[in-house]
C-alpha cells in the first residue's frame, strides 16, 4: 500500500514476470550445467586425443556464451526490475533482508564473465591443464551464483523460521533450501545435455556426430531419476497449505500438473531417440523441438512453485497485493484508500465511486487478474456474478484459498463490486 | 496532494547506511569508468568507421573486438551500485521506475539487441563490409538511450513534486523531460563518455608501444585529443549543469556550505590541469588525476542528490534492524577478495596465453 501500481490491464496478472523468468531459467540453468559439460567434454576430447572433439567443444563454447552471457545474463537483470515494478514493496523486503547474498552474487556473477571469456578466448592457445582449470572456475562460479540466488528465491515460498527470528540465516537456509538446490543441479546438467543436441547434431563427420548425441542423450538421461527424486523431496517439505493450494483447491493449476506429468516421459523418450542411429535430417529438428518440449516442462514446473505461493508473494509476510496479513484488520477498519499512499480517492463520494473502485482493484487485485489478458482475467471469472452476489463475493475473498483477504471497508467493497460490474463487465 | 505524503516508508537496513554509501560510490564509480569506456569507445570506433567504411583503420578493427567485453563487464559492473542504491534510496527509486515503467523495462530489450549488435559486429565485421556501421551504430544508438533512461529515472527519483502527474498517467508511460537539469545531465555523462572512451585507447597504446608496436604513438596521440576536447566540453557542460540545478541546490555549491563548494573548486580546478595534461599528452598523469577528478564528480553528484531529497529524507533516517548483519558484511567482503583474487588470476593466466603469441588479449 505504500507504492503505486502500474496499472497494466491486459499484461496484468503477472504475465510479465512469467514471460521473463521462464526464459531466463531456462537459459540460466544451461549456464551452469553447460559449464559442467564444457570442460567434461574437453577432457574427454584430450583423453580420447581427438581434435574433432575439442573443435566441437571450442563451437558449442561460442554458442554457449552468446546464449548465456548475453540472453541469460541479460533476462536475469530484467527479472529484478520487472519484480520491483509490479512488487515494489516486496522487492524492497527482499533486498533489506539479503543485500549481501545479493552482493555476494554479483561477485559470482563477474567470476563466470570473466573466466568464461578467457575460457572462450584462449581456446587452444593455453596450455591443456590450464584451460581446463579456468573451465572449472567458470563452472564453480556458476553454480555459486545458483547458491546464493537460490536460497532467496526459496525464501519467497517458504521462509521458515525467518517469519519469527528476522534471522538471515533462517531465511537462506529455509526448509526448501536443500532440496531446491538438488532439484536445481540435476535439471542444470538435463539442459547440458538438451542444448547439446543443438549443436551435437550439426557435426558434419557422421561417426563423430553420432557418437556426441549420443553422449548429449547421457547427459539429459543420466540425470533424470535424480530430477524427479529431487522434485518430489522438494514438493514433500512444502507445507501442508502450500500443497493443498497446488494440488487440491487451484483450478488453474490443474493444467501445469498435467503438462508437467505429460511431458516427463516425452523429454525421456526423447532422449533415447535421440542415441539410436537416425539420419542428421531428423535429428536436427527433434534437437530443436526437444528444446521447446524442455522449455514447457520447466515453465510448468516453475509455474506450479510460483502458484503455490498464492495469495503470498512472500508466504506468511506479504500478500501478492503488498499487504501483510497481520495488517489487514487494521485496514479494515481505515479503509484502503485512507491506508494506501497512491490513491486520488481518499473518500467515497457518489460522484467517484467508480473512479475509487478503480484504484481498489488496480491496489488489490490487478497483482493477480488481468483485465481481458491471458492470465487469469477477471472478466469471464466475474461474468455469472450480479452485483450484489460480487459484493458478497468480495467480502469472503479468502474462502478462495489462493486469494488473499480483501482488508476495505463494507463500502471499499462496493464500491470495487459497482466498478467490476458497471465497467468491466459493461453494465451500465 | 502533498509530494511528501507521496514518499513509501523505508524499510529497515542490516548495517549502519555508512556501508552502503562506501560501496555504492565505489561501485558506482567503477561503473561509471566502464560505461564510459563501453560507450565512448562505441562512438570512436563508429566516428572512423564512417570516416572510411570501406577500409575501416586497424583502430576499428581493434574496438570492434573490444566492444561486446566491455558491454559485458560494464552492465556487471552496474548490478552492484544499482543494488546499493535500493538499499538507501529504494523507497525513491521504486516509485519513479514504476512511473516509467514501460522506458525502465525497455532498457533490457534494448540492452540485449545492443550486445547481440556488438557481437555480430565483431564476429562478421569482414563479412558486413560497408553494412558494419550500421550495424555498430544500433548497437551505439541504444546504448545511449539507456543512458537516456537511466538519466530520466535518476533525476525523476529526487522530484517526488512531479510524482503527483501519476495520477492522470498510470500507464508506466512518464519521462522526466521538462526538467531543465536532464540534458545538461545527461549530456555531461555523454561528452565524459568520449573522454574517457579516448583515454583508454590511449593508455591501451602506451602499453603496445612499450612492447614495441610502431602504430602506437599516433594512437596514443589520437586517444588523448579526444579526451582534450572532451574535457573542454566537459567543463563548459558542467558549468551549465549548474546553473539550471534548483537555487536550493546549486546556492550550496555556490557558498552556502563550505564541503559543497570546496569539493567543486577542487573538481572544476582539476578539471583545468586535466586540460593541460592532455594537450600535452601525459598519458599516465591524466589517466591518476582522472580517476581522483571523477571520484569527485562522483561525490558532488551524490551531495546533489542529498540536496535535492533533504526536504524528505536523508540517509540517517534508515533504522537498522534490530537484528544485525554484520558477520554477513564480512562474508561480502571476504568473497569479493577472494572473487577478485581468483579472477586476477584467471586474466594472468590468459594474458600469458597471448603472450606467448605476441598478441594482446581482447
């Protein structure tokens, strides 16, 4: 209530963040993973004294840097202004409480630029040991920076004893700590092994291109019992309310469920196809939509962690739509648009109960619906409800458990009910 | 409406904001240095391209290979002062980004097709021929005006009396255009940005002419006439600058306090003996007072900022939580040593590499 919200309509609802963050986890998790399989395969190329292997490792490290250096690292600075534009607030909670994981990163983050770009400028010009030993600082710092962000985007979901202690520690180290980071490393290592197709498949030498698909399909298979194990620890140390948000009471989480159940053995049948012996004109494309199929599997995961947290942004501390829950009766007896600093409409007049109405549901409920978007718009959710039954509706908000309470006065809520249904829904 | 009512209330910090303020104008000031050698580099290498497109000079040649590294270390470099910045000003910054949502965002579609440009630049420059500036010039163009941007952002932070416009625009869809310091401003950050942009091709030339590279002087000489005239430039921009600041502010730097005024007497007579280093082409005397010059526009900068936001806050109004963190600081400070330590040596490393060739790194 302290911050003013941009008022998005259409992309609202959280649309944005779900477009940035998912391709940037994707490209993110290759960053690390792929570290990992560029030196690996360096070594294997002088094991098996091939030059042909270290000539694939030196073009799958050009495509590896411009994707992740600059698209990764890129989204991964969007991420943060786009969270601190539609949650400011909660944003601001975030970087009070871990400025220095945050800075800590930042270090981790300049180490892999660094070492990355002399791994990739002195291919072949450094001596065998040496280049490999900047690989693995590369690869180090990479999954640092996993570390130190991990512990803070685990905190958004379940941050434990913090709620109480106010402690670092407990925060970082909170109950999904460990099993995210699990979860983390082994998809990290499956998207080495599923960019590699990319460009294992685009070897010209028949013999040598099969023989590196081959060994991209161990990378992504190797890996997947521990994926899944990893992801059902993870799921198992949610709260008791956490999961029961996801699995029993959100329609809309149904369809992530779903693809995600769909698609884990897809991505593993893939895999094997992709060993056994098919022309390069076949293999080429699947390497292609095997890397989409990826993409929907992990943005349906992270969709269904992203959900679970409803109705919080940081669970038990602040509500998607920067309330604190233990704020709520108070409000309640102020009113919103007293409380919020960025609201026009201090009081309800019969002249600006539709503009007031307005800013209520930009304040409250514009951080989750959209208005005509793709997600979750408000528009067919209100459509069957009169204008009473929506003010009733609005008053037990939080029977829905993936809705927070909404914390106005009898009035706030009509007032927000005649805006939903005289102009939203057009019923003049 | 009140601007003051308009301000979000601060949330609590780990550490005294005496920390804070140490690293954001350390990183701050790093940032600066890199962003103005990624730019005015830019811009060089742009400026001769165009003078020949088709046979681009080897000063071309060796910026075009630069290039897309310092986009990379600059914007990193950016992460931190930018992360210190929300810790004592968030609670300013929040609001004027949301004001200018839909520009703030922009910054990072832009920011990605600059750096995808540079590198296409570098790894296709025999390829795209007379194409290549064009090519270079994206990349240059939208660089600027992310710099454009952030000057809007920066400035419209310190102004929460224009904040009330929110209300008849929600959209994220504001610029802080009608101030009359945001030219000046940005202008200033610009024309620093060829200074120093100069400076280091020169200082780059003094190490190759010491390993014996004959193309070294002129370059060398080259280099520093773009940071002389910059400067020129400079001095008569900042000047400017300061004449539009609000009275309140400038009357400070102007008498009113004696830090505010001795720190800009000190910075604007720096400034002259820098004329003079660099016509005369000291390329290392320039290169140490530069650094000390712009650790003092740095900091006139920051009591800017203080000046214009003393109505409303002030960074000793930032409570420390009653849980501290100053093991954490510690840590911080212990990896960014050991961090460096290692990333020393991974350039050691790599710079005897290309030793070994006869070549400098890239």
């Amino acid at each position: 209530m302290n911050y003013p919200g941009w008022e998005l309509s259409f992309a609202g609802g959280g649309l944005l963040i779900a477009m940035i963050a998912i391709v940037h986890v994707y490209v993110s998790h290759f960053a690390i993973g792929g570290g990992l399989f560029l030196v690996l395969t360096e070594m294997k190329g002088h094991r098996e004294n091939s030059a042909a292997i270290l000539d694939y490792v030196k073009k799958h490290t050009k495509f590896f840097l411009l994707l992740t250096m600059v698209f990764g690292a890129m989204t991964g600075v969007g991420i943060w202004f786009t969270i601190s534009l539609l949650n400011p607030g909660a944003t601001s909670t975030l970087i009070h409480n871990f400025v220095f994981a945050w800075a800590i990163e930042w270090v981790f983050f300049l180490g892999e630029i660094v070492s990355l770009l002399v791994y990739y400028y002195t291919f072949g010009r450094m001596e065998k040991n040496k280049h490999l030993l900047v690989g693995w600082i590369y690869f180090i710092f990479a999954w640092l920076s996993l570390f130190a962000i991990n512990g803070i985007i685990c905190f958004m979901l379940t941050p434990g004893a913090w709620l109480e202690t106010g402690n670092f520690w407990d925060g970082f180290f909170n109950p999904s700590f460990w099993p995210a980071l699990f979860y983390r490393t082994f998809l990290a290592l499956m998207l080495a092994g599923l960019y590699g197709f990319v460009t294992s498949t685009r070897i010209k030498d028949h013999e040598l291109r099969e023989s590196m698909v081959r060994y991209c399909a161990l990378w992504l298979l190797a890996p997947f019992f521990f994926f899944l194990a990893s992801a059902n620890w993870y799921i198992n140390v949610l709260p008791e309310h956490v999961r029961e948000v996801i699995f029993v009471r959100s329609p809309e989480m149904v369809r992530y469920i779903k693809t995600f159940a769909l698609v884990s053995p897809v991505i593993f049948f893939g895999g094997l196809v992709m060993a056994i012996g098919l022309p390069a004109r076949v293999k080429k494309p699947l390497a292609y939509l095997l890397l989409l199929i990826g993409l929907v599997y992990m943005g349906s995961f992270e969709f269904i962690r992203e959900g679970g947290r409803k109705p919080f942004v940081i669970y038990g501390h602040t509500y998607s739509n920067n309330v604190s829950p233990l704020k709520v009766e108070q409000i309640r007896e102020t009113g919103i648009l007293s409380s919020a600093k960025w609201v026009k409409n201090k009081v309800i007049t019969d002249e600006n109960r539709l503009e007031a109405g307005r800013e209520l549901f930009n304040l409250t409920c514009l951080p989750c619906h959209s208005v005509g978007g793709p997600i979750n718009d408000i528009v067919p959710l209100t459509a069957m409800f009169k204008e009473r039954a929506l003010e009733f509706k609005i008053k037990r908000l939080d029977k829905s458990p993936y809705m927070p309470p909404f914390a106005g006065t009898e009035q706030e809520g009509k007032a927000l009910a005649a805006y939903i249904f005289q102009e939203l829904q057009g019923n003049k | 409406m009140n601007p003051a009512d308009l301000v979000p209330v601060a949330d609590m910090i780990p550490v005294p904001w005496g920390w804070f303020q140490f690293f954001l104008i350390l990183t701050f000031m790093l940032h600066l240095l890199l962003m103005n050698v990624m730019v005015g580099g830019g811009i060089i290498a742009l400026f001769n391209h165009l003078r020949n497109p088709a046979q681009p000079s080897p000063l071309v040649r060796d910026l075009s290979r630069k290039f897309p590294t310092t986009i990379a270390i600059a914007v990193n470099f950016g992460v931190a002062p930018l992360l210190f910045l929300q810790v004592l000003y968030g609670h300013f910054m929040y609001v004027s980004s949301v004001l200018m949502a839909v520009y703030w965002l922009s910054v990072v579609g832009m920011l990605i097709v600059a750096y995808y440009s540079a590198y296409f630049y570098n790894m296709r420059f025999d390829a795209l021929a007379e194409d290549a500036p064009k090519v270079l010039g994206l990349s240059v163009v939208l660089l600027m005006m992310i710099g454009f941007v952030f000057s809007n952002n920066m400035t419209l932070m310190l102004n929460p009396q224009k904040w009330t416009a929110y209300f008849d625009h929600a959209g994220g869809t504001m610029l802080n255009l009608c101030d009359p310091t945001l030219f000046p401003r940005y202008l200033h950050f610009m024309t620093a940005s060829l200074a120093i942009g100069g400076l280091a091709i020169a200082l780059l030339n003094l190490y190759r002419k010491k390993k014996g590279d004959p193309d070294a002087d002129r370059l060398i000489k080259q280099g520093m006439s773009w940071f002389s005239f910059a400067t020129a430039g400079q001095i008569v921009l900042g000047i400017i600058f300061l004449t539009v600041l609000p009275s309140e502010v400038r009357t400070l730097f102007l008498g009113g306090s004696v830090w505010h005024t001795s720190l800009l007497i000190f910075g604007i007579s720096g400034a002259v003996l820098l004329l003079f280093f660099g016509f005369k082409k000291m390329v290392l005397s320039t290169t140490v007072l530069t650094g000390l010059i712009v650790l003092v526009m740095v900091l006139i900068r920051d009591l800017v900022r203080r000046a214009y936001l003393a109505p409303y806050f002030s960074t000793s109004d930032l409570q420390v939580a009653s849980v501290t963190q100053y093991l954490l600081l510690l840590l911080f400070v212990v990896v960014l040593l050991l961090g460096f330590g290692v990333m020393f040596y991974v350039l050691k490393l790599g710079h005897e590499a290309f030793c070994q060739e006869g070549e400098v790194r890239p």
